[in-house]
C-alpha cells in the first residue's frame, strides 16, 4: 500500500512503453463500454462507496472508460492525487483524507466533487506496465481493510484480461480480413490466368486457321494452275502483297471457289519470281558468278529465301522484312541480324510487309534486344495488333532493350 506525499508525483520510469502499451489497447478517446460500468458498479458495492470508475491514463489525461455514481464525465487532466498517482507504484494507492493530503489537494476531481476518501488499484498489462486504476471514492473520509483491497485487485485483473481479449478478437478479426482480401487476389489471378490461357488459345486457334487456309488455296492452285507447291505459295503471296490483302483472307477465298485475281501491278513494283510473271533477265555475269551472287545480295543488306525477304534499310538503321519467319529460314532473319554488326543507335525492324512469324523467330528477336547495348534498343515497327497481343500475352513486350513502335495501319 502506498500513500501520497506533499512531493510531486515523478512519472513512471517506464512511461514512453506504458503509453505505448495504452495506445495498443485502444481505449483512449472512445466511447464507454459497459462491461467497466459494471466493474465499477460492482467495485463501489463491494467497498460500500458512492463512486468508483475504471480509468486509463494517457499522456495528458486521465480518461473514465467505466463509472459509478459519476456523472458523464468522460476525461480529466492528468495531475498527482488520484489515478496519476495510483499507476506510480505497485500495489493498492489509498488516501484516507484528502484534506490532510497536499499532493491528492491538487487533483480536479477532489475539489470538483469534494472527495475526501480515495483507493486504486493499478491496471497492469501482461508485460508489467500500468496504465489505468480502478478505483473508488468517497465524500468522508473512512479507512479501508485488505479484503476491500483484495476486491479491488481481482476487478482490476479481470479489466486487463478483459482488454487482452478485446485486443485477440481483433486481432483475429484483422487476420480474418487479410485472408479474406489474400484470397480475393488470389482469386483475381486465377481469373486473369484463365483469361489469358483463353487469349492464347484464341490466338494460337487463328494462327492455325491461318496455315490451314493458306495450305488448302496452295492446294487448290497447285490442281486448278498446275503449280508446285512453292509456286503455288509465291502465287498466292505475290497476289495478296499487291493488293494489300491479308494471305489468310485471300486463301478462304481461293478456297471458296473464286479465281484468283492477277497481281496489281504499280510503276513502283517490279515483278518477282514465282508471282507468274516473268523473271526479268539477269546481266550474263551475274548468271555465271553462282554462290558469289548471294555474296554480293548479302554485302549489300539482301537476305531472301522462297518465303522471306529481308532488305537494310539507312534510316533508321535497321531492317525490313517481307513475307514469313518459320523454322525454315529462321536462319536466314539470324544472319541479317548479325550482318548489322554491333549497332551504335537504335536497330529498328520494319514489319509491314510481314505476314506470319513463329514463336521460334519472336524468340531470336527478344534473344537480339538483349544482346543490344545499354541505352539502345530493337525497335519492332508497324507491328500487327495479333503480333503485338502475342507478345504481351508470354510478357515478351517487356524484354530489356525491345521496344514496341506503332500497330499497323
């Protein structure tokens, strides 16, 4: 048991973790709750006392979360007397007369109320900080026994379990919440999962309806012209770049029964083979220099098989393809590439002439962007909007040193 002095009451030496220790439980600044009211109804008839309360102390005031005889008072300022100094020290705080008490004098609720009896007992947290009372008063001065105090002591245990319960249950409530929120995410990515399984699936559905269009018009041409198969191909091709017509289009229609129309000509075309007109003659040496042919197209930025056609462009540095990339002239787009040596600026690649590329040649284009020196890129110009879906769908939009230019017109 302790008793006021006439010295101010010092604070506590474990204050800044006390107030901490408050501030976890949350009860500062909040309305009442009942359960302390009762604690105190039930602290004031066991000790036969007109008033009692629960009370927490914070940093400036002291506030009254539970009360007995008291009218709604919620908070009074924190000064040495009564609770301030009942959480100083261990064990019950009792001041039989406040009058013949300086310190208790000075509290606001003696001379508010005219008290004159007052007896505490610390609210101690699990981890051995004190931050509130329940306590008792009177209007005369009267002594107190130790089974009053032993009261006192059981009801303040009981508002501390109290608090560690209230403190649990929320939280387990926060828990509940974050798995409640966890599993909405994980939710969300099995749907954006599915989604993106369901693109990919459409787009490799079109890719194939696309070979399969062009292999069946590549069928009828090689019956209805008598052409080989690579004919066929460059025939249908040669058609559909004139006249700025998807491949796949024009092979549903081939396919369909209707003829195939002639090239469109311009004065800015030139005939190529394989398009059903003739090739345009070849100066004699050219015709005898054989495998030096292709030595010299290859010096001058000219890659070419039956199906692709790769041409250097000045500016902007880089490359333009024309026709199909597959594993049969992946080889041929490796070598162009590596004929650009090692760039200095920006390796741009136009793409609007071309009609089809696989998987296996988008790698070899994320495998060259990085490869590309820092601060510089491969640049993927008029690209299709099928390419560009592709390319975000396996995430390769976001290679290091790959840009994406604009779609297609």
């Amino acid at each position: 048991m302790s008793r006021t002095s006439a010295t101010n009451v010092a604070l506590p030496p474990d204050e800044p973790a006390r107030l901490a220790a408050v501030r976890r439980y949350q009860v500062l600044d909040t309305p009442g709750y009942r359960g302390f009211d009762r604690v105190a109804a039930l602290a004031a008839r066991s000790l036969a006392a007109p008033i009692a309360t629960v009370s927490f102390v914070g940093a400036e005031w002291t506030w009254f979360k539970g009360s007995h005889g008291l009218d709604q008072r919620e908070r009074v300022p924190r000064a040495p007397g009564l609770s301030a100094s009942a959480i100083a020290g261990e064990g019950a705080h009792v001041v039989p007369d406040t009058a013949a008490d300086p310190v208790a004098c000075d509290d606001p609720l003696v001379a508010a109320l005219g008290l004159r009896f007052y007896a505490g007992w610390p609210i101690v947290t699990p981890d051995g900080h004190r931050i509130g009372t329940v306590d008792v008063m009177d209007v005369q001065p009267r002594q107190v026994d130790h089974d009053e105090l032993t009261v006192l002591a059981d009801l303040a245990t009981m508002v501390a379990h109290e608090l560690e319960l209230r403190l649990s249950a929320g939280r387990a409530v926060e828990a509940e919440r974050a798995l409640r929120a966890q599993l909405q995410r994980e939710k969300t990515l099995v749907e954006q999962i599915a989604a993106l399984e369901a693109e990919r699936t459409s787009q490799l559905e079109y890719a194939l309806a696309h070979r399969v269009a062009v292999e069946q018009a590549k069928g009828v041409l090689m019956g209805r012209e008598d052409l080989g198969v690579d004919e066929a191909f460059e025939r249908l091709r040669a058609v559909a770049r004139s006249r700025r017509q998807p491949v796949e289009e024009l092979a549903r229609e081939v396919v369909a029964g209707r003829p195939l129309p002639p090239v469109a000509r311009s004065t800015r075309q030139r005939p190529r083979g394989g398009s059903g007109a003739p090739r345009d003659r070849q100066p004699s040496a050219a015709r005898h220099r054989g495998d030096a042919g292709d030595a010299d197209r290859q010096a001058t930025g000219e890659f070419s098989d039956r199906s692709l056609r790769i041409t250097r462009k000045v500016w902007p540095n880089g490359l333009c393809l024309q026709g199909e990339v597959d594993r049969s002239n992946i080889a041929t787009l490796a070598a162009a590439l590596a004929a650009l040596g090692q760039p200095s600026d920006d390796v741009h690649l136009d793409l609007e002439a071309l009609e089809f590329i696989d998987v296996a040649g988008l790698r070899l284009l994320v495998e060259e962007a990085r490869r590309m020196p820092a601060g510089h890129y491969l640049v993927l110009d008029s690209v299709a909007p099928y390419l560009r879906r592709i390319l975000s769908l396996v995430g390769w939009d976001q290679t290091p040193g790959l840009k994406i230019g604009g779609d297609r017109p």
